[in-house]
C-alpha cells in the first residue's frame, strides 16, 4: 500500500531526532557509566504472586507464538510522560523484542497546537489557527475532558491541525481514525491527506463522543480540519491512531502537573479508556502529588483507588504497575538566595504503591531504589541525567529510566512464560 508523504512537512532535523533510533547502552556498559545506578534493584516487585500480570504475560507470549492477538498497554502519568522520551523509549525495547509484532500507534493528542504546550517528539504537530487549551489540571475545566485529560477548542472559520510522524524505525499501520470530542453545534471534522484528498466522517457515536475515519491508504501524516462558522466551537479531546492488524500497542497519556485529582475530573476517562481495551496499565502519577504542601498519604491512597477501580470496571484482568516516584527535591526560596531540600514524601509515597500492589494484584517498579535512592537526584544531575530543577530528567536520563524499566518488566515477563511452560 502506497504512503502518501508531504515532504515539507516532514523535513526534519535529523541530529535533533537521532535519540529516537539510538540503541540502548548495554547493562555492562551503563553499570560502567552510572555506577550510583542499583541496577540489583531493577526488578519488578510482586510479580510472581500477581494473577493479572500472569494473565498479562500469557497474552504476551500468545503474541510472540504468532497469534492473533492486540495487546495494550496504556501508560498514565504527567510531564514525564506528556515529554514523549520516556514512554516511547519503553515502547521501542518493548517492540524490539524477540517476534513482537507492532500494534497500532494508538492515543495520541495534538499537545502543540496549543500554544506554550510541548509534544513529544516521534509526530509533530503545526497549526496556524489559534485553539483554546484546556487541561485537567485547571481548578474548574471548561471542556468535559476524557482519559487524554486534555483539550483544545477550535472556533476560527477552519482550524487545520496536521499531525506528522516523525519515527520510522517501526512501521506503525494506519488503517482509520478515531477522533474524540465534542460539538454544541454540531460541527463535524474532516481529515485531510497530503495530497489534498478528504476523508468525511463515516460514523459517530454520541454517548461515546467518537468519530470514526476509514483510510483508503497509509499515510504517514494528516490533518483534522475543523469547520466552525460563526459562533461555532468543536472541541478536541483526543485522536486514536488505529488498526485492526494484531501486536503490541503502547498508549501514552501525559499531562504537565498533572495529580491524582486532576485525572479524577475528566468524566469521560473510563470510557475513553475502554476504546484501547487495556490489558496493562502503568501508573506514573505521583510527583505533583508529593510536590504540595498540603500532601497526605491516606487521600492519596484512596483517589488511587478510584482510579484503580476505574480500570478494572474497563477490564477486571488488566495488569497493574505502579512506578514509585522518582527521587525529587521541592524549591526552596531563603531571602535572595534559592535553594533545593529533598522532598521525602517520595517515602510515603512508596509505601502508599507497595500498599496498593497488594490490595489490587498489582506490581511494583521501584524507581525510587533503581535512581539510588533519596537524595540520588543529585548524582544523576552530576552525570547529566536529570535537569536542575530537581525533579524531571535530560532527555539521556529519560532514556536511561526507559531502558531500566524495559529490562525489569522484560525479565519478568520470561520469568512468568518459563512458569507457564513448567
């Protein structure tokens, strides 16, 4: 099947992109290079007793046999995950083992078509109409947002967003789309390809808020053309990148500053959720929550369970994994100087992860332990892996944490298939 390519629009800048292709280091090598690291700590916690993970390993050894099977992982967390490093470095290790076959692309959301708002760096977005942007971390949203916890409102005349793909180590199939949003006018978008062809809206579904796409062919870019007339508004709360072709597909879902709370203000999470059919979900939120003065560990352990809830109602075997909270330190302002002071709620949050492992069949990514524990933001800003605002990483120490998580979560996924095989 022919792919059409606008070639202005994918000119891209090559050394700036490189990171997306680079192979991982090889364990000896980062042992070498980052000896602070606990690579002996690097392993799933709970996995062996967990029965969701094991139901989740037998679909993935289905996979790598060769059946046809759509296994999906959907990875949930704020500005570590919106960046786009993190998560699709574990996408690609994920991808590049043994007969894994590569799913649909998946969630996705045009983040920079907003203004101030980044995206991650595998698809570019560019639009020249002005959107208004919401997101769930607003104390009172305007737009009823869904799982992606954000959203843009177009209301100019015609408001084109081009979505372009700027990966090509895997050859993601595109077979239709699925846009979620809402119009109180009922204004309905069309999709655009490169070679000026149009693709109307073949169904859409009101309880749901999908609308849905067919393509007549691949295409590695496109562009949601939005018609609003005067006084007119559609708002945007997420595009699926979908196929009917089986393998794995990582969804992620990222907001800035994103909490607990913020997540729980979206009505439409659940279903939204329940279009990606989840068998595993990763759970990343926790940094904001630490961050505020006003943390406490037992409301933070119940909105978990809220959210728990929410994805079991969607699939009562999916997987669970919690990420404990990087190491982090709060900024402190004294007279005219500024300064940093560990933040040591990433302890209670730690507890507050093991706790919920155990209650809701989950497992456990100790990121805080594999980092070197408190205090260790340090060292990893020292070797250039982490920023100097003490709490988000370089692009090298999202990789890093990628791979990390990758190696824990693949050793436990062969330790699981040699006990299924026994």
């Amino acid at each position: 099947m022919p792919i059409v390519r606008n070639t202005h629009l994918c000119a891209l800048h090559i050394l700036g992109l490189l990171w997306l292709t680079l192979i991982p280091l090889s364990v000896s090598a980062q042992k070498e290079r980052y000896p602070f690291v606990d690579y002996a700590a690097n392993r799933m916690h709970g996995d062996s007793n967990s029965k969701s993970f094991a139901h989740f390993a037998k679909r993935w050894s289905q996979l790598q046999a060769g059946k046809h099977v759509q296994l999906n992982i959907v990875h949930i967390g704020s500005s570590h995950v919106q960046a786009g490093t993190l998560p699709h470095s574990i996408r690609m290790n994920l991808l590049r083992q043994p007969q894994i076959k590569t799913g649909r692309r998946g969630m996705i959301f045009p983040y920079s078509a907003a203004a101030r708002c980044n995206n991650p760096a595998d698809y570019r977005v560019h639009c020249v109409e002005q959107v208004d942007l919401c997101r769930n971390v607003y104390e009172a949203p305007q737009a009823v947002l869904g799982l992606c916890g954000i959203a843009v409102t177009a209301h100019d005349s015609l408001t084109t967003i081009w979505m372009v793909r700027n990966e090509y180590e895997t050859d993601f199939p595109l077979d239709h789309i699925v846009l979620l949003g809402y119009s109180p006018d009922g204004v309905t978008p069309w999709l655009q390809l490169p070679d000026g062809s149009q693709i109307a809206c073949q169904r859409y579904d009101t309880p749901t808020r999908r609308y849905h796409y067919r393509l007549p062919q691949a295409a590695d870019s496109l562009a949601i053309v939005i018609p609003c007339d005067s006084a007119q508004q559609f708002t945007l709360t997420g595009v699926l990148l979908d196929s009917d072709r089986s393998g794995l597909s990582y969804h992620a879902i990222g907001v800035n500053g994103a909490a607990l709370k913020d997540y729980l203000k979206c009505p439409f999470f659940t279903r939204d959720l329940a279009l990606l059919q989840p068998d595993m979900v990763i759970f990343g939120i926790g940094i904001n929550d630490a961050a505020a003065p006003d943390f406490d560990s037992a409301v933070f352990h119940q909105q978990y369970r809220q959210l728990v809830d929410s994805v079991r109602s969607v699939n009562p075997n999916c997987a669970l994994i919690f990420i404990t909270n990087n190491d982090s330190y709060k900024r402190v302002k004294k007279r005219r100087s500024v300064q940093y002071r560990v933040n040591e709620n990433a302890l209670a949050v730690r507890e507050v992860f093991f706790r919920l492992a155990a209650e809701c069949d989950g497992v456990v990514w100790d990121q805080l332990e594999v980092m070197g524990g408190l205090r260790s933001m340090k060292q990893w800003i020292a070797a250039r892996l982490a920023q100097r605002d003490h709490v988000h990483f370089t692009v090298a120490g999202y990789r890093l944490i990628g791979d990390l998580f990758s190696q824990a979560l693949t050793d436990a996924l062969k330790e699981q298939m040699s006990d299924i095989k026994k």
